[in-house]
C-alpha cells in the first residue's frame, strides 16, 4: 500500500517535472543559445561563437553596472545581515509591544521595489525631502545631495535596500533564536560569560543554517536588482548607479540587441551559479550532519 502511495505520489510529479525542465531549462538553453548569435531585434540562429561577450566585456556601461552590482551586494548582504541579526537580538529580549515591532520591521519588506524607490527617491531629492526639511527649519546651508552625484548615487540605492530587507533578516535571524536551548543562556551566565561573547562564539555558529539562508535571498535580491535602480534614479546621473539587470532590459527592449542583451543575461546567470552554489552545497552538507 505504502509503495501504491508513493508512485502515485511520484506519478503527480510528472507534469510539474516537465514543465520545469521544458520551461525553466529550455529557456535558459535557449537564452545561452541566443547569447552565441548575432540577433538583434528577432533571435536567429546564425552563430558566432563568443563575440557577443566580447563586445558586452568591452562595453562601458556594462563594466559599470558590474562594477556598481559588487559593490552594492557586498555591502547589502554584510550589512543587511549585521542590521537584521542585531534586530533580531534586540527583540529577543522579549521587549514590551514586541509584536507591534516586528510588524514595523517588516513592514518594508511588504513594498515593492518600486514603492519602495519612489518614496526614497522623493526624501533624498534635494528640493523636496531631507534636504528641504532643514532648510524650513532654518538650516540654510545643510546640504544631502548624494542621489545626484555621481559619486555617491549607489549609496542612497544601498540605503534604501538594506532598509527594504532587513526586516525579512530580522525575522529569519528571530526565528533561529527562538530555537536555541534556554539551557545555554542559564550555564553561560552561571560560568560568567559576557553576553556579547555568547553571541559572538556560541549563537552566531548555532544559527549557520539562518545565515547561509538569509545570504542566499539577499544574493538573489542583489542580481534581480532593477526596478530600485529604475525607480529612483533610471541608471543616473548618467549611467552611475547602472545595475546590470537594467542594462539587460534597455537592450532587450529599447535598444533591440537581444544577442548582446542574452549574453550579458548568461553572464548574470553564471555569477548567480558561481556564488550560490557553493552555499547551498555547504547548507546541504550541514543539515545531512546535523541529521546524522
């Protein structure tokens, strides 16, 4: 009966294991494909080798919007994670309206990107958010202009990342907490171990599950960076907080070169592999040691 049970159980699989080989690694074949053409406003099959990538790697805008994607996710990720896990702390401490906290907190996260652009994109613009508040309130010389410089344009975009996802972080991060034995809190505070050195060597490598978790989506928000570009600054000023989703995009559709378009695609794609990979293997390895 158990068998019976199973293979139907495995037979109801099929159509979800077909349609996620055809759609999901026929599309991506078929954009790897694309990428190794010279297609331009309709795919064709005429094939010439790597010379797409040739020309993306040799492209300006692209090298920018790689440039400016590491930078940010190096700094979204550590930071989210550090903002999130300290949260998380905090209101681990069962603190009064803990719920209403967490709500706050959250609260981010349940925007969009491009809600979440727009109302940042209105308060870091000089004549109308911060910038204008303290000049009424008679601050004439105050100046917060970051979203236009060129030079500091990526960081208002970091800024209003790490306060759309730390929330999620935070709730990640809570949940391990929630899961470690009380009986660790009271033998650290009877041998007289400061609480930041439980944290530091005894919680922190207990919730590596949560980390590795809460890395792997935030790596993910990092690739599928586009529409907090496109909502509060399009790429600009110039092409200074260009991320390379955007560039896919513009090319795709605007610009009509979807050989070049697939083949800066692929390149995402690969990084993605490249960097995930490793800690889903890893997250794999720890729960089968830790099912042992």
């Amino acid at each position: 009966m158990a068998i019976g049970s199973r293979l139907a159980a495995q037979t109801a699989l099929i159509p979800a294991m077909l349609i996620a080989l055809i759609v999901y690694c026929g599309s991506t074949g078929w954009t790897i494909w694309i990428s190794l053409t010279n297609s331009r406003m309709l795919p064709n099959n005429n094939f010439i080798g790597l010379r797409q990538y040739e020309v993306l790697f040799a492209n300006e805008r692209w090298l920018v919007s790689a440039q400016n994607l590491a930078l940010f996710g190096f700094l979204f990720i550590t930071l989210t994670l550090a903002l999130g896990f300290f949260l998380a702390v905090l209101i681990d401490q069962r603190v009064r309206a803990e719920d209403l906290l967490r709500s706050v907190f959250l609260y981010p996260f349940s925007m969009s990107f491009i809600v979440t652009g727009l109302a940042w994109r209105w308060l870091l613009d000089p004549t109308l958010g911060i910038a204008k508040i303290a000049h009424d309130l008679g601050f004439e010389t105050f100046q917060f202009d970051w979203i236009v410089r060129q030079d500091r344009v990526i960081y208002t975009l970091l800024a209003a990342g790490i306060w759309h996802a730390a929330g999620l972080v935070m709730a990640i991060m809570l949940s391990g907490l929630r899961g470690i034995d009380p009986e660790i809190w009271k033998a650290t505070r009877i041998d007289g171990i400061p609480a930041w050195r439980t944290y530091l060597f005894v919680v922190i490598p207990m919730l590596k599950g949560s980390f590795a978790t809460a890395t792997i989506l935030m790596a993910t928000s990092v690739v599928r960076l586009y529409d907090l570009s496109v909502a509060m600054t399009n790429g600009g000023p110039g092409i200074a907080s260009e991320v390379p989703a955007k560039f896919v995009m513009d090319n795709l559709f605007e610009r009509q070169n979807i050989g070049l378009a697939t083949a800066a695609a692929t390149s995402m794609l690969i990084t993605v592999i490249a960097i995930v990979a490793p800690l889903l293997y890893w997250q794999c390895r720890a729960a089968a040691r830790a099912g042992r």
